[in-house]
C-alpha cells in the first residue's frame, strides 16, 4: 500500500487578471493557513513567509483560522479581494474537500490560482509507547481483536491525515473510530496521551517527538524509507494484508 504524500501548496487570489507591477508588495501580506499553529502547513507557511518579507520588505503577517478540514480558511481568501494581498497556504486537503464538503462556499477549481509548491513530505504513522505496539503488523492485529475500540485521530475531515488513515483502514480491513481534531498538534497531544490509539502525522511534526521516546514509529507513506527515520519501514500492502 503507498499512501499519497502530504503535499503543500500555495494557493491565492481569485482568477481574475492582476497586475503585479514594481510596486507590488505596497503594503502587508496576509498568509491564511486554515490549520492550527504548530501543523506542518504553518510551519511551511511561516518560514517562507518570513522569506518572503525579507525579500519585498514588506511584513509577512500569517493568519491561522482552523476547522472544516482547511475549508474555512480557503473560504475567507475566496471571500477576499482579489489583489494579490491575501495568500492560502494549504495541504493536500486542497485538492480532497471539494469531494468530500457538499456546500462549499467557493469553487476550488474557479476561485484561486495556484501559484507554486512549496514542499513535500511523508506522513509517519505513529502510537505512543503505552499502546505496546511495535509494527503495522501488531497494530493492525490489535485493531482486528478489538473492532470499534481503536480510534485514529487526524488534523479535521478532509486533510491529508484523515485521507491517508481511511486508505490504511481500507487496505487492513479493520474497523476503528475516526476522530477529527482542528489541526495536527492536537491530533498529537491526544495520540502521546493515549486517547487516541494512532495517528498519521506529518513526519516534520513528528519527529521530535519521536526521537524524545514520546512517540512510536511504526511506518513511512512514502515508497522508500525517510532519512529523518531511516529505522522505520514503508508502508506496503504486505504489511496490511
């Protein structure tokens, strides 16, 4: 089984002609990231914003509105003027809401132009010690004694999270409790407090927590091993088997 990667982009502006001159930026630049502080995407979106102002000298401000698995923040830059002064900092759950959220307020397709991708990067399928699960195949086990009694945690309905632990549940054929949180760090403070059984992270997320011993890595969604964690195995359909 390859899980998708959690790929970030930025997304921006109506699309309708703009003129971006010499004199663009003029003032502030707001950055919508519709996932909490501390997420993959803000990291992303603060250390390019930080770039950024240094590069036009102008402030980069980024503001994060959480919820709705990324569809409030997009709905706030669709709602703005089309200027070029407020820009969206999104995951993959860009491009999965519009299948998954009837209603949208705005056209993913219509409303926004993509400008650039910004990274890439696997999510790590993690536990915390106390589950005394060492390998996907332990978990996997676990989860088929105990139907309905795991959950796995995710940064809202629609990330790249909740995509990629549905795509595993579907592969192992197990049943457990999806359980939606506003962004990545609380999906993550659940997980090491042992309220939520396991959680696929961002690996950037992550990682500190698992080189402190405060998380188990169990496996990578990318086909090749990750080099922050050379110890930890892809993710395959053997494993899910």
């Amino acid at each position: 089984m390859k899980l998708r990667f959690a790929a970030t982009l930025v997304a921006a502006w109506f699309c309708v002609p703009l003129a971006m001159g010499q004199g663009y930026p003029s003032k502030p630049v707001h950055v919508i990231v519709p996932f909490t502080a501390g997420s993959a995407t803000d990291i992303l979106a603060r250390s390019f914003g930080q770039k950024l102002s240094e590069m036009w000298g102008q402030p980069v401000v980024v503001d994060n509105r959480p919820g709705a698995g990324g569809t409030i923040g997009a709905g706030i830059v669709a709602k703005s003027a089309p200027d070029g002064y407020t820009l969206l900092v999104h995951s993959a759950a860009y491009a999965y809401n519009p299948s998954i959220y009837s209603g949208l307020s705005y056209d993913t397709a219509t409303d926004f132009v993509e400008i650039v991708p910004l990274a890439g990067q696997p999510n790590v399928l993690i536990v915390a010690p106390s589950l005394g699960v060492k390998s996907v195949k332990e978990l996997i086990a676990l989860a088929k004694q105990k139907p309905g009694q795991l959950n796995v945690g995710s940064a809202g309905t629609g990330s790249g999270t909740h995509i990629n632990a549905e795509k595993f549940k579907l592969a192992a054929g197990i049943d457990v409790v999806h359980v939606p949180y506003k962004g990545t760090p609380e999906a993550l403070n659940d997980t090491m407090a042992g309220r939520v059984s396991y959680f696929f992270s961002p690996i950037s997320a992550a990682l500190p927590n698992v080189r402190e011993g405060k998380l188990v890595a169990l496996g990578v969604s990318t086909s090749k091993r990750s080099s922050a964690l050379p110890d930890v195995p892809t993710i395959s359909r053997r494993h899910a088997a």
